[in-house]
C-alpha cells in the first residue's frame, strides 16, 4: 500500500480515477459533438421547419380562430 503525502493510504484504484474521468469527460464532449451535427443536418434539411409546420396545422389553415389563437397562445 502506497502512502500520499498527506498521510492516506493510496491503493491501486485511485490512480485510475483520473483515466475515468477523463474517459467521461471525452464520451461527453463528443456525445455534445454528435448533438450539434444531428441538429445542423436537420436545419439545413429543412426537418426541422417541417415538423414545426406540421405541429401547428391551425395557425397554418386560418380557417379555426379558436385552434389559431390556442397554437399562438402555446408558442
């Protein structure tokens, strides 16, 4: 068993804690990187604006007043 210097008892598994921090921090930042670049394609597609049209039928038709004013209310 290998003492630190502040006098704790240092075992073979807190050298690895840095390695899987560090791991996690890694998964992290690319799991964020993977995000952004499912959210550009889906912008530059035009996905996006599809599905957003296709959510707010009422505001798009103008023929329900009562669903256009509930579709402006939820946005």
């Amino acid at each position: 068993m290998v003492h630190g210097a502040d006098g704790t008892a240092r075992g073979r598994w807190s050298r690895g804690q840095g390695t899987l921090e560090y791991a996690l921090v890694l998964f992290a930042f690319i799991a964020s990187i993977m995000s952004l670049g499912l959210i550009w394609h889906g912008v530059r597609d035009g996905a996006l604006l599809r599905q957003a049209v296709r959510s707010a039928p009422h505001a798009l038709s103008g023929t329900d007043p009562v669903g256009s004013s509930k579709d402006l209310l939820l946005f």
